[in-house]
C-alpha cells in the first residue's frame, strides 16, 4: 500500500531514487533523488491526455510530494527541452521555488514559456555546459552531452559518497546529427574506468533491436520523397526536432522550394534556436501569406500536428478550416514522426481527412526513404551504453509497462548485475551490493484546463467520464407550497435520443408521465419536503430511462416552490 507523504520516513545517510512520473507512461517526468536530508529534482515535464480525460489535452505530474518539501530541494536540472521533460515547469515552479539548472539552448525555449506565466517569472535559471560541475548540497551534478533529437541535451552524473548514478535522459548514439555533437562516448567510458552505481536510463525504444541511425540520412530520404512529388509538399514534425527542420529545408533546397513554417510553438524553437546560434545557414522563411503567390510545386510548408492534435495547424488543414492553407489532389502530406503511444486514434483521423481530400499522405515505414529518426536509443545502442558506464545496478524509466520490462530484459542478457523496474512512487535505495525498493510513495497526475490544474480525480472529470456513456436528464417543476404543480414540468434530455426520431421522442413524453405518476403517489407531507421531491423524482427517472434503454443518466432534478 502507498504512503502518504507524511508518512514516509528515510535514512539520511543513505541514496534513494524516486520516480514520479514517467515511469509508467509516455511524459510527465519528474524524478527525485534524496540524500543526507536533501533532495535533487530531475526534469518536469507534461504528457498528453486520451479519450479517458474528456475535456483536457494537457497532464502534468503532481508536485505535492516536494512541494511539502521544497526547503530541502536544492535545485531542479532539465536535461532537455522537449515538452515531456520542460512542459510543466512554468505551470508547477511557484509549487517548487527553486533554482533550476540547463544548457542554453533548454534556457532559451524555458525564458520564453514563462513569459506566460507570471508566477514563474522570477525563476533562477543557471545555465550549465556540458562537462561542468554543479555542487547542489550533497549533490555533484555533472553534465554530458548527449545527442537528441533536441539541441543541447545532457544526461546527469550525479555523485555522492554513496556512488556514482547515471541518469540519462533521453539520448541516442547518432553518428552524424545536423546540429549539433555526437554523443560524448569518451565521457561515458570514463565513468566506467571509476565505477557506476547505477545507470537510471531511457527506455523508450527497448523493444526496438538494431540502432537508430542518423539524422543525416533523414535529410537524405526526405530530399529524395521531395523529388517525387508535384505539388504542394506539407511536412509535419515535432517542434522541437531543430535538426529536422534543417533537414526538410535543405530537402527543400535541393529540390527548388521554398518553405514556411506554421504553427506557434514552431516558431517559438526557431527562435530560441537561432538565438543560441543553430539554422544560420538555412534560406530565410517565405511569410505564409505570401507563399500562394508561387507555384504549388514550389512550396513546402512545416506544420505544427504530427500527433493529431485537434487545434494543431496539420488539423485544421486536414479539416479545412485554414483557409491559407488549401490541400488537394496532387498534393502530399509527410509525417516526419512516429505517433506517441495513445496517439493513434487522433493521428489517423488527421489522415483519413487528408486522404479524403484527394492528398497523398507520407509516414515513416510506408516508403523505402527515411523521413524520420527517432531521438531515442535502440538495443544494440542501450548495450553500448552498458558497455562504457559498467553499471552494477540499472533502473529502466522513461516508457510504458512493457519498454521499462524490455530494457530490464536487455539489461539481464548484458549480465548486468542488478535490475530493478520501477513504478512512479516506487522508493528505491541506491546502496552498493543492498540496492532494492524499500517503500512506495502516492502519486498523482493534474489535468491542465483553460486557466486551472485540476487532480485527475478531480469530481468534473468523473462526472465527465460518466456522461460519456450515460448522457444527461434535466427535469424541473414547480410546486406550491402544498405540493400541487403549478406549472407543466420541463424536461430536457442529452445524449439519449434523437429529436428528430417521434419514435425516440416518445420517451420524453413517457418520462413526463413518470412524473405525474410518482407526484400523485407521494403523501402529502412527503410533498411539502423539497429533498423528499427531489429524491422521489431522481430515482424514478433514471429507473425509467434504464428499463427502456439500460443505461443510467446522470439525472438532475430542480425543485422550485412558489
């Protein structure tokens, strides 16, 4: 059984690690580690909601737990700026107050999220490089760089009398990415030579053999679709994935095109990375509202919407409702991603739109060219890593159920001498020879709705969730003080019937009977009782609606006396 957060009690002297999030689902990461009455925070991130969640697209990891605590945080480190490691800080930092740690590039795109957010405005940002030493506490955080599908990205060693732990991030072995440095391996084989407690890493791609390849030959595979293709040519990406941007620019170079970018948050990482010095060799952007004045086999545009997001730029498009931004026959779409897991529903319905319209749609695994590289290692990667660091214990985060039991699997076959998969909550002490889970910890994951963060167990989405399946009753009627009605009752019904069916309308009529029946059977001083009404009519209702249609209506019933 979880603990509450009072409820749990450490030894100081000993080195724990805390998944908070991220370990049993694809975002929301937020790791702790403790030591000598002292915590270290690593990466806050968000994750996408599912149908599951109706009404909220955005989840983020409850900060509670530290937040109970935040005297003891010595700081927060960002290992990168994608939206599942950065996304929830500007939300959540007023929660945390406390200094953060990140490479330029993370810094940038963080200065421009918290410009939104007031509370967060005063945050401490210390830029780190890579290679560099940070004493937090009792904490020494070294930064190595590693390289992603973002720039700038750092995985963290950190260092305490108790042993040395490698926590990755998230990382691949690209042996030529667009822009920015392959992955220190010199770095991490050092760490071997002097000994690994534990490497705490990526398992995204776990269950993926081979490696992932490079980003070069992504902008080799994209040039060559380019150049089967006619007319206008829409590229959707992450907009964080810089190096792909500069890859479909230069596939779009190459091939006599011109390119725009639409999308907020594109822009945005444009901007944080051409002021850290990345993309200063690409052609300038032709303005969207100018690029109609080319011909349709000249243009290319880089979208915002990769994961069927219904208020992303790929979206409208696919609906029609960009009016810039008109597709058709001849034309293509390229989906230079790979869905997030629970994505695919939304995704498809983007495609099945284009599709409809006479467009072309394009996606990794569906044409012999590559157009995508994922950010994140493979198996033959994942051994290499074992292979420099020699960890004596490896901890598998960053992935679902199977991707942490997939990398805990390689880890075996690599005769790895420990392995121990985690869930968020889990407590697990980091000590040579005597590493285990000693304790489980409560969790939780808030909902982000427009201008609140609501728990997910939060009684709104509850009910939301039940009127999904069960629709809605409205019934009002008016009383006199002795119980009489006064008036005819109205009543409204939602997501139950078709107005337009008389057959289906008749359950209304037959509802309203229900009424005057239950009425007339109450006693007198049962109707002079305005709980007494109310209860009588409730449950009547709903037992009507589920001997006609079997389900049970979230019921409503207003009771107004005059």
């Amino acid at each position: 059984m979880a603990r509450t957060q009072e409820e749990l009690q450490l030894d100081p002297q000993d080195l724990h690690f805390i998944p908070m999030g991220g370990s049993e689902q694809f975002g929301v990461n937020f790791n702790l580690y403790a030591y000598q009455g002292k915590w270290l925070a690593i990466d806050l991130g968000i994750g996408f909601a599912d149908h599951r969640i109706p009404g909220v697209d955005i989840l983020m990891p409850d900060p509670a737990f530290m937040e109970a605590r935040r005297h003891e945080l010595e700081g927060l480190i960002v290992t990168h700026a994608h939206e599942d490691h950065v996304g929830a800080i500007p939300y959540l930092w007023p929660r945390l107050k406390c200094p953060v740690y990140c490479t330029a590039f993370t810094a940038a795109v963080l200065k421009r999220k918290i410009e939104e957010h007031p509370d967060s405005r005063k945050m401490e940002i210390n830029v780190v490089e890579p290679g560099e030493i940070v004493d937090l506490g009792p904490f020494k955080a070294r930064f190595i760089h590693v390289a992603h599908s973002i720039p700038q990205t750092c995985a963290v060693v950190i260092e305490t009398p108790e042993g040395r732990v490698v926590h990755s991030g998230d990382w691949n072995l690209d042996p030529a990415p667009v822009v920015d440095a392959p992955t220190d391996e010199a770095a991490l084989q050092d760490l071997g030579q002097d000994g690994v407690l534990a490497y705490i890493g990526d398992s995204t791609n776990c269950a993926v053999d081979g490696r992932t390849g490079s980003e070069a030959d992504a902008e080799k595979g994209l040039e060559e679709v380019f150049a089967t293709c006619k007319g206008r040519i829409v590229v959707t990406t992450f907009s964080s994935n810089i190096g792909r941007m500069q890859s479909i620019c230069k596939a779009a170079e190459a091939n006599g095109r011109s390119v725009t970018v639409i999308g907020r948050s594109m822009h945005n990482m444009i901007a944080a990375a051409r002021e850290c010095g990345y993309l200063g060799n690409m052609r300038p952007f032709v303005d969207e509202r100018d690029m109609e004045d080319l011909p349709a086999d000249q243009q290319v545009y880089i979208v915002t919407g990769s994961q069927g997001e219904a208020r992303a730029a790929l979206s409208k498009i696919s609906r029609g409702d960009m009016s810039s931004v008109r597709l058709g026959k001849g034309d293509t779409v390229i989906f230079s991603a790979r869905p997030i897991p629970g994505n695919e529903k939304e995704i498809d319905t983007v495609k099945n739109n284009l599709v409809a319209g006479g467009v072309h749609v394009v996606s990794p695994g569906e044409t012999p060219h590559t157009i995508h590289i994922s950010g994140h290692p493979c198996r033959d990667e994942v051994a290499d890593m074992y292979r420099w660091v020699k960890p004596e214990l490896v901890i598998p985060v960053h992935g679902e159920r199977m991707q942490l039991e997939a990398q805990a699997d390689l880890a075996r076959k690599c005769q790895i001498g420990q392995v121990i998969v985690p869930g968020n909550g889990s407590v697990i002490k980091l000590k040579k020879g005597a590493s285990a889970i000693i304790d489980h910890i409560e969790t939780g994951i808030l909902a982000l709705e427009s201008g609140r963060l609501i728990d997910m167990d939060h009684p709104a989405i509850r009910e939301r969730r039940k009127l999904q399946f069960t629709g809605v009753v409205h019934l009002t009627v008016v009383l006199n003080a002795r119980g009489d009605l006064v008036a005819d009752p109205e009543l409204t019904t939602i997501g139950l019937i078709d107005s337009e069916d008389e057959d289906e309308l008749r359950l209304e009529d037959d509802l309203l009977d229900e009424v005057s029946d239950i009425l007339g059977d109450m006693e007198r001083g049962d109707l002079k009782d305005d709980h007494a009404v109310h209860e009588e009519l409730r449950i009547g209702i709903r037992r009507h609606v589920n001997l006609v249609l079997r389900v049970k209506p979230k019921t409503t019933v207003h009771v107004i006396r005059v």
